[in-house]
C-alpha cells in the first residue's frame, strides 16, 4: 500500500455494496485501475469502471468493514504496486508487497505498477529449448518447453502441490535462475509449510514467494498474480536472469474474476463464469514469455471442476499452454505416483525436430505399449491373464513395468515416505525405459523397478529375495 507523492484529489463513498464501491469526484475522475484509500490507507479500492463523468466504480482489495457512505477516499496518482529489485529474494509477500516473513521491512527495492502490456513480437525469442525437470515421466512423455507454459491438471488431493514444490526443489539445484511462487486463493498452511520447506531445502535465497489467500477478498487474489508477473518480469529485463514462474492455483484466478465480476453486476456466461474470462486470462498468460533477454518458464496447477475437463475454466487455460500434465485420479489410488497420466498428457515440443528422433520414436513406443495395456484391461478383468495370447501378454508385462519405473520418490515427500528423493537424467530416463520394451527386465519381479532412480537400481532388488521372480507381474 505505499505511493508516498499522492495528488490532493479526494472523493466521497456514494454507496457500499460487499466488496463493490461507488465514489463521487468533484474535480479529476481517476483513470481505470488506479488505486484509491479510504480511512487513512487501511482500506485499499481500485477503480475498474467509470460510471459518468462523476463517479467511479471499484472493487475493495481489502475487508469493507467500517466503511460509510460520505467517507473521504483518496486518490493516490497511481496504480496498484509492487516491489521489484535484488531486495525481493528470498521474501514472501501479500498483493500489496507487504513482507509476510516477519523478516522486517524490504530493502533495495523500487516500486513498479502491476499492469504491463505483453513483450511485443519483435522481442520473442523463436528457439524451442527443453526444460528438463529430472522427474521421469515429464521429461520422457511430456517435455517441458524452456519459455513456455505447462499445465498441472487434475481436482482436489492426486498432487499438484506436491509435484510443484519437486520441481523448484530440483530446478534450484541445477538452474542458475530464480523461482518464483504465487499462491493465488491456496490455503495459508501451505504457504507456510512451503516457506519452512524452502528454508530447510536451503534454496530460498533464489526464491521469491507472494501469496493471495483464500481469505482475502475477491479483488486482492484476482491481482496477486500480475504482482507476481511483474517481479519475474523484473528478473526477466533488467537482471537478464531465466526465471520459473510456479502459479498454483490458475483457476482461483478465474475463479476470484468470476467473483469481481459478479459483484459488478456483470451478465454471467457459460457455467456462471465470467463474460470476459477469455481476455482476463490472456491478459496474465500473454505476459509470461520467452525473450531476447531471458525466459519466464511456467508452471501453473489446474484444478478440474469435478474432473471434468469440458469445463470453461480448463478449456480457456488449455489453449495457451504448450505442455498439458493431467493428473490422474485412478493411478493416484493405485499408488503409481507421480500420478501423471500418460496418455491424457501432451506437449507440443514432443517432435522429432525438438527432443530428436531417438527420444520421439521412443515415447511413441511408450505411449502405445500403454495404450495397448489400457485396452487389454477389460480382457484381463474378465477372462483373466492366461487367455491373452503369448504376445499380449508380453505387452502387458511391459506396460505394467514401464508403469512402475515411471513412478519416482520425491524428495519433498521425503518424511512421509521414507524413501530417499532422486533426481533422474533424460538419458538415464530413455535408456531405463528403451530397455524395458527390450525385455531386459523379464525375468525381474514388478516391484523391483517401483519408486527407483535409475535403471540400474534394479540389480540390487532381486538378489535380496531370488523366490520372488517365479510368477510375479500374474496379478491384474
């Protein structure tokens, strides 16, 4: 809440409805989203319509409580803005770029507007880098574009969070970037246990953190996340560094725009939502891109309306993303974590022409031995394994090996599990997998390739207990 040089221009509150504010303005009529405070900069309001060429509507970024008609609001010569500067890291903050950390005030940093325009075409960068993550299944099936937008699909509890925290545990541990996280409309036990997590982790120096809770009102988690882009655009331009942008939660986002422009009186759409989620998505999602200077790679988690991937909120996010990780809610049952289904999953940087011709023909290979198995399933349940002919059943030994040495212990799950993270190389990945269709692994018991790394940690497995090999991989 900070605009030291405020202009002499006040107005009076007309009428207060929830989060919704009418003001009137004798002189100058603020422009649309500026910034405007009530009883002595405690409550905040941006202005989002102007209603004639007196008075002004806005939506309070801060609880109402105590507000009154005739109360005197200020204008503050400005829009929202937020911290940026080598003084950020390692911080946590609320939309207003006040510390969360009781670390005390910050330091070395100026203070920027969060509305930008999108970088214009002319400085976008056109490499298409991969952006390795060392979690198997990602970079084998699903590679990550360096630059680009990845989506985290899938409802409540199958592991969004769990799978973003991995990845700024393994990013920061071999990427000379910074992380940044925004927590729009999330819990605020879990950005306490991340904080308490990245300080143990040792990486927060690299990390920023900003958080819009669940709490707050509608207007302070719809803007959370251009105070965030605004940061990662400061690392981007001015430091010249690649940043990785972690969202969790982008429907929240939409969510908390469905709530704005509701209290605005606006015409709902399809579903309730928002008339203009379209354009209020492509305004934060066209701001995270790839430049001459540095990348912005994100990662954002989705969360599914009842599962249901026809909804507005998951089409409209689909459409600007470059990688699409659906979560699945079976394989989460079946303990196969990550819980990431295959074959619902893409990326567009999945060609012969990007990952090269080894790694494409070999996902393929992956994907229809899976695919085969899926099919086979139905079979399996009914009539059982030994009716399948010998070659289907070779199929599925290797779908359900590749299944188990897809999966990986995290090392964010470390405490809960009890199994040691890895961190797992593209080449080792190919190569485990390439050698399972190979039928190398035959002999071997299915849960000898459960949670490993590598291939190799196989060997150990089976000379711990030989009896296990007869008859195992039979049950469905």
């Amino acid at each position: 809440m900070k605009n030291k040089n405020s202009p002499a221009n006040s107005g009076a509150v007309i009428s207060v409805r929830g989060s919704v504010v009418d003001i009137r303005f004798d002189a100058h009529l603020p422009p649309i989203y500026s910034l405007l405070y009530a009883q002595d900069g405690k409550i905040a309001i941006e202005v989002l319509a102007q209603l004639d060429a007196h008075r002004v509507r806005g939506i309070a970024l801060t609880p109402t409580q105590g507000l009154a008609r005739g109360m005197v609001v200020e204008y503050t010569g400005g829009p929202l803005m937020t911290p940026v500067g080598k003084g950020i890291l390692s911080r946590m903050f609320d939309v207003f770029g006040n510390a969360l950390d009781r670390e005390g005030e910050v330091s070395n940093v100026e203070w920027r507007s969060v509305h930008h325009a999108p970088p214009a075409l002319a400085r976008r960068s056109t490499k298409s880098e991969v952006f390795e993550t060392g979690i198997k299944v990602i970079d084998v099936l699903v590679p990550l574009e360096r630059g680009g937008k990845a989506g985290l699909f899938g409802g409540a509890g199958v592991g969004k969070t769990v799978l973003l925290t991995e990845m700024i545990h393994n990013m920061i541990g071999h990427h000379e970037g910074v992380s940044l996280f925004c927590g729009i409309g999330e819990r605020c036990r879990e950005g306490e246990e991340l904080y308490r997590e990245m300080k143990d982790a040792g990486v927060l120096p690299n990390m920023v953190m900003v958080f819009g809770q669940m709490n707050e009102p509608p207007g302070s988690r719809f803007r959370v996340g251009h105070a965030a882009l605004t940061m990662a655009e400061y690392f981007r331009d001015d430091e010249h560094r690649d940043v990785l942008l972690l969202i969790d939660n982008i429907f929240r986002f939409i969510q908390a725009g469905s709530e704005v422009s509701g209290l605005m009186g606006q015409m709902p759409s399809r579903l309730g939502y928002q008339p203009t989620m379209g354009t209020e998505l492509s305004r934060l999602e066209e701001r995270i891109a790839n430049t001459d200077t540095g990348a912005i790679t994100s990662i954002q988690a989705v969360y599914v309306p009842a599962d249901d991937f026809t909804d507005p909120a998951a089409v409209h996010t689909f459409s600007h993303l470059s990688a699409s990780i659906v979560l699945s809610r079976k394989r989460a049952s079946e303990g196969l974590y990550p819980a990431i289904d295959p074959l619902q999953s893409s990326s567009k940087m999945a060609t012969p022409g990007i990952v090269g011709e080894r790694h494409y023909a070999l996902a393929q290979e992956i994907r229809r031995t899976l695919a085969q198995y899926t099919q086979l399933r139905d079979i399996i349940a009914m009539l059982g394994l030994e009716q399948l002919s010998p070659e289907d059943r070779n199929v599925v030994a290797r779908a359900r090996r590749l299944e188990r040495f897809l999966t990986q212990p995290f090392f964010t799950t470390e405490q809960l599990t009890g199994l040691k993270g890895k961190l797992v190389s593209l080449e080792d990945a190919l190569d485990g997998c390439e050698r399972i269709l190979r039928d190398e692994f035959k002999e071997d018991p299915e849960s000898a390739l459960y949670m490993i790394g590598t291939i190799d940690e196989v060997k150990r497995k089976p000379k711990e207990g030989k009896e296990g090999k007869n008859g195992s991989g039979h049950e469905t």
